[in-house]
C-alpha cells in the first residue's frame, strides 16, 4: 500500500512524531511505501470556503499555496494516516486547515463520487492526558463520519498519552505503534 501521513504537529521529533515513526517504521518492514508530509513547514491556507472548487469547470482551489501537493499525495495514497497531538480535544490548526481543503476533491461517496472511496484511515494521537482515550471519542466518532461520508474505512487510533513520560521512553507504546504499523 501507498500510505500518506498527514502530520499536524509542531514538533518534527516530538511525542507525535515518534509514535508516528514508528508506525512508519512497522509500514516499511511489511513493504508498505510511506510518505510523511510535515504540514507546519508547508503553507497550507485555511479554506476560504467560497465553493470556487466546486463550480461547473472548477479547476481545484482558486488559492496559490502548497496544498496541490497534498492533495496530489491524497489521492496516490491507499491509507492516510492523521498525525497530531490532541489540541483542545481535536486534531491541531494545521491538520484541520488541510482536512477542510480535502473539499477541493470530490468527497460524497453517497452519489458515488469520492476521491477518498476504497481509502483507509487512521489516527495517531498523543494527549497530555495519560490515558488518551479520555476526552478522544468526540474526535473519533467525527472521523468515523468522515469515513463513511467518503467511503473511507476507518482503521482506528495508535495513541499515547505524555503527561507521565514522554513518548521516547515508553517501550511498550512504541512496540505497539510498530506493531500497528507492520498489520497495517
Ligand atoms: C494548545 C494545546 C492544547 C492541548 N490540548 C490537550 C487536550 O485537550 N487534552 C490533552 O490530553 N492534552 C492536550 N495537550 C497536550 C498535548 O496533546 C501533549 O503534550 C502532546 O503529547 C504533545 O505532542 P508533541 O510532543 O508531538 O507536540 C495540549 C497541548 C497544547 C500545546
């Protein structure tokens, strides 16, 4: 498979980003390609939400930034993966700011026109809290509804939470992520 990883964090190689390499990491050894598209050093605008994408002839988003590559990256993708520390409960600014754009793309699986059909995705969080699944399931179950407005399969969530330790120094965390990463 083709995996995109979408990372939304602010830190290259912080707590997300490790439990994200290691999912990677698992990906590789099973032959899976995997691409990481750090999107704070990319200039991805927020969505103007002016529908220009979505009028007769649209040609994609009328805004000039680097979210062609994404999208580009997107649509070769099998699965996506959605990288981010939990902000607030949600996915980071960035992250959101390029999931909005995935509007430039055809998205309603219902009348059989989605670019995202047939996709896999998941989620790869890391949370203050130390046990990560409380306060997730809002986002969860949002992503859920994503999945299948799109006719993407949801794989669920590599999570950890870093208020104890971080990431780098819970073995059994990253074990697991990689482990994740290689049943992909
Ligand atoms: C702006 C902001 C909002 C946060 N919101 C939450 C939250 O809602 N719940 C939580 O458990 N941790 C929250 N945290 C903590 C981070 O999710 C946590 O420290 C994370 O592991 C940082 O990942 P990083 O090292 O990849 O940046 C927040 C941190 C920041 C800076």
């Amino acid at each position: 498979m083709n995996i995109c990883a979408l990372f939304g964090g602010p830190h290259a190689k912080g707590n997300t980003a490790t439990l994200l390499e290691e999912v990677l990491k698992g990906a590789n050894s099973t032959g899976h390609e995997t691409k990481r598209l750090d999107l704070k050093d990319m200039d991805i605008q927020p969505c103007k939400g002016c529908l220009a994408c979505k009028k007769p002839h649209a040609t994609g988003c009328v805004q000039k930034d680097d979210m062609p590559q994404v999208l580009a990256a997107v649509r070769e993708a099998d699965l996506l993966i959605f990288a981010t520390p939990m902000y607030w409960w949600n996915l980071t600014g960035p992250l959101k700011n390029a999931v909005d754009r995935f509007f430039a793309l055809p998205f309603n699986a219902v009348s059989g026109e989605s670019a995202f059909a047939g996709k896999k995705l998941l989620l790869v969080m890391t949370s203050g809290q130390p046990s990560a699944s409380d306060g997730r399931e809002g986002l969860e179950l949002i992503l859920k509804k994503m999945c299948s407005f799109t006719g993407m399969q949801w794989c669920g969530v590599v999570t950890a939470g870093t208020n104890a330790a971080p990431v780098s120094q819970q073995p059994d965390v990253l074990l697991a992520a990689r482990q994740t990463g290689a049943a992909l």
